[in-house]
C-alpha cells in the first residue's frame, strides 16, 4: 500500500491539524496511510520574541514573512538532498489547481506545502525552494491554511486505502474530464418526481451508457467549456440531445 507525508509549513498548525484529522482523511492518518507533519514558522524565527515578520522593501501596507524563518523551517525537514520533499507555495499567483494536479502530486511520496500569511512571504525563499506555486482559485485568503488542506483533502483520496476502492474516486466529476452526471437514491419517486427507469433495470451496459451520456449532459449544461476538450462521436451527441430534451 503507498503512503504519503505531507509537510505543512503554517503560522497556524492548529487549522492544519483540525481539519485534516477530521472525516476520511482522518481515517487514513490513523491507518497510516497518510501522514501529516506541521512546522510552524515561528519556532525558526531567530528570535526570542517570536517575530517572522517584517515591513516590505519599497513600501506598502502589510507586513512579509522573513526568508530566513521559511528557509530555516522548511530545511528542518530532511537531512540530504534524497530526502527533500517536492515543495509547493500556496499562492494567488500559482496556477489554478486541478483534477489533473491531484492525481500528479498524489504520486509523490512527500509533499511540503507553504502557508503564507499578512501579504506573503519574502520572494527569495519562494525562488530558492518551492517546486511550484498553486492557487486554489482567482480570488485572495488571509492564509495559506485553507487552500492547503483543499489540496491535501484532494491529493489524499487519490491514494490507495483512503477510498475504499478506485470507483469511489473515478467516476466522480472532473476525473475523465467530465462532470459526475444525475444520482438518486431512494425511494424511486419523490415529489413526483421519479428514477430514471434504466437505473432500475438491472442492465450493467444500460447503466453504463445512460450514466455515460449523462455525465457528458451535465458537463453540457453547467461547465460547456470542458466539452472542447472531448472527443465526442455524433452518435453520443444524439444521445445527449435525446436525453437532455427529458431534462
């Protein structure tokens, strides 16, 4: 079975940890199958009060994380150059994370992620040792901590044992390149309202296409802009045309 480690370099290891010891992902850290490592900044500050901040060269509001706190946290990590973990600073101006991104950074056996905080961290810490930067969204958080337990909350089902199987993660939306299409559970009519009947029918391949043909209706629907990147075959677009009129 894979495991993985996450590193967390925060402010707040606290936020860290109360979220990612909560739900699925907490199961896993009791198997083992995830482990979670929180350093908090301030115990590298270099200093008996505990500053890691400072003003910014230049001018402007807010106050920087020092290079040297984040340096010297981040290099507390490991002993050699083998055992240094792929590193990533979550931040605005990384590119948007994704799915696909997920699935990458879950292959990984140890990710360290960067929580900034005030207006970010000074940039030559950045340079010298972040892999990438990766933004959870076109929008600004007071911190680090969120995003980053958005990213391991995601990476963390992509490994094996989180889920209690493959399908619990593959037929989900955004995994194909497609939304996750209609579900429905019981009773079969409610409100009127009733199951399509092909769900009910016990037809594997039935089932199969109708939850394939509504999965491209949904993507159609609510997020089009994905349909450009499919290859989709005139007798499916029928199909979904076929289907969406019943909608």
């Amino acid at each position: 079975m894979n495991s993985m480690r996450f590193d967390v370099l925060t402010l707040f290891p606290e936020q860290i940890e109360n979220n990612i010891n909560a739900s699925i992902t907490g199961r896993a850290v009791k198997k083992g199958i995830i482990s979670v490592n929180t350093v908090n900044i301030r115990d590298y500050c270099g200093n008996s009060y505990g500053k890691v901040d400072d003003t910014v060269y230049g001018g402007g509001t807010g106050l920087l994380i020092t290079a040297r706190s984040v340096y010297d946290s981040w290099n507390s990590l490991f002993d050699n150059d083998d055992d240094r973990p792929y590193t990533v600073y979550m931040s605005p101006k990384g590119h948007v994370f994704d799915q696909k991104k997920a699935v990458e950074l879950s292959r990984k056996k140890r990710l360290c992620i960067i929580c900034g905080h005030y207006e970010g961290i000074d940039s030559r810490a950045i340079d010298l040792i972040c892999d990438e930067e990766i933004s959870i969204g076109d929008y600004v958080l007071t911190g680090g901590e969120l995003a980053a337990c958005v990213v391991m909350d995601s990476v963390s089902r992509m490994i094996d044992g989180v889920l209690p199987n493959e399908e619990a993660f593959t037929d989900e939306s955004h995994m194909g390149g497609t939304l996750e299409g209609k579900s429905f559970t019981m009773p079969s009519e409610w409100n009127g309202i009733k199951v399509p009947e092909v769900l009910l029918s016990g037809n594997d391949a039935a089932i199969e296409e109708y939850r394939r043909i509504s999965s491209l209706v949904e993507t159609w629907i609510k997020r089009p802009d994905m349909l450009d990147e499919l290859d989709i075959s005139e007798s499916e677009w029928e199909k979904m045309l076929a289907l969406r009129r019943t909608l």
